[in-house]
C-alpha cells in the first residue's frame, strides 16, 4: 500500500513544483525513481491499491474496521516505547507503555482503544525519527515500486523497527494482514487530498517535496525549525533599510 498517503495530509497543497531540470542533490536516483512513482501511481494504486481501499471501507462495518486497525497499530507500541526512551522523550514512552497494556489487555488485544479515555493520545516513533534525532540525514530518495516515496533513512528505520518485539515473532501471513489494514485504511484517508496530486504541475516533484517536508515534520514532532533562504533574507534586509531610508 502506497506510503504517500500520510505525506498527503501533512499540508503539503503549499508545496510549489521545482524544475525537474535541476540536479536535486536528494535524488540522485531519479532516473530510476521516476519510472518507478509512473508504475506506482498510473497502475499498482489506480488498478490495485485504489479499487481494494474503496472496496475495503464500502463493504466493512465501521466498527470492524475501527477495531482492526486499533489492533494493527498496538502491535507497533513496544518499538515506539524503546524509539521514544532512545530520544528521551520519556512522557511518549509511559504513554506508550500505559496503552499497550491497557489496550492489549481490557482493550482486547488492541481492539478496543480504552486508553484514549485516559487521554494516551497515540504518539509513535519509529527507528528512522531516532536515527534523524542524531544528525542523520535522510540519505537518498528513493521510490519503492508499488509502495511509493522512501529514503535510506526510513528504510534502515523500517527494518530495526521489524526486528522489536512482537513484530519480530508474528508469522508472514498475519504480518501481512497487519500491514494490509493499515494500508486500507490509510489509502483511504487520502481521498478528499488526491485532486491536489493530480493538479499539481509534475505529481513526481509534488510528492518528492512533500515527502521531505512531512519526514522534516515529523522528526521535529510537529515543530519544524523555519529555515530562511539565505538570499531571501538578505532580499529582506535591504528592503527594510531602503524602507528605513524612506522614512
């Protein structure tokens, strides 16, 4: 399932297109992620990922599919409990800890959520946010046919995060029941955000900006630095002295 999808919801209609002409020092593999995000988008989402989504949520109860994906996500807690603890965000770590056991034990085994009662708002870390949070770069970008935009980063991050428990002991199959629903439902979330995709003047840049920003965004927990174009700003400077001048 497509790993856009967040990428989508973090604001990134402000995300101008670049000149595809211009060597981006952050996708040095562009002439195989470009044929790689056609294949993705024109045909693994359109003629797969789309249709089982709309399929999904057309002809599963709300409450089934509440209840799945709450199962699907708790599985993640213990490797955001040690991802937390390593950036010492000790607040996320209890949190994380009180709602997997909260959840996998009253709540079922994650199908029922009593924990957002105690207001343990979901805040997971994964390995790539720890990584990122030690002056690790993102790497390259990459696109991953039929799954979508990455980094090397992220990557590295995907697969430390497979080896915690209990992900690490959950046989194939359910494992990909797992990342299935999560998928659906995901898919699913982008609806009302996919015109802006498809208006955007070269969709391959759109998503390749925007993924940046939301991995910027979400290593900063949502606090991103502003970071001044240095040119921009000495644009600035010179037009408050002549501004100054004026008065």
């Amino acid at each position: 399932m497509l790993l856009f999808s967040l990428i989508l919801l973090s604001g990134c209609s402000s995300t101008p297109p670049q000149d595809s002409s211009l060597s981006d020092p952050k996708d040095p593999l562009e002439v195989i992620n470009r044929p790689s995000w056609t294949f993705t988008w024109d045909y693994a989402d359109k003629y797969v990922a789309k249709p089982a989504s709309e399929f999904y949520t057309t002809y599963t109860s709300p409450f089934l599919r509440t209840g799945l994906y709450n199962m699907a996500t708790n599985l993640n807690e213990p490797s955001s409990i040690i991802n937390s603890l390593l950036q010492l965000k000790f607040v996320n770590a209890a949190k994380s800890t009180g709602r997997f056991v909260l959840n996998s034990t009253i709540g079922l085994l994650g199908f029922y959520d009593p924990a957002s009662d105690f207001d343990w708002a979901v805040e997971q870390e994964e390995f790539g946010e720890v990584l990122g949070s030690y002056g690790i770069g993102d790497g390259p970008y990459l696109v991953i046919p039929g799954l979508g935009p990455s980094s090397v980063r992220e990557e590295v991050g995907d697969y430390v995060d497979g080896l915690y428990w209990p992900l690490v002991v959950i046989d194939f199959w359910p494992n990909v029941l797992r990342l299935g629903v999560i998928g659906l439902e995901k898919r699913a979330s982008i609806r009302d955000q996919e015109q802006l995709l498809l208006e955007s003047t070269d969709p391959y840049e759109f998503i390749k900006n925007a993924y940046f920003q939301n991995m910027n965004y979400r290593l900063h927990d949502g606090n991103p630095p502003i970071v001044i174009d240095e040119d921009e700003e000495a644009e600035i400077d010179a037009f408050l002295e002549e501004f100054e001048d004026f008065d």
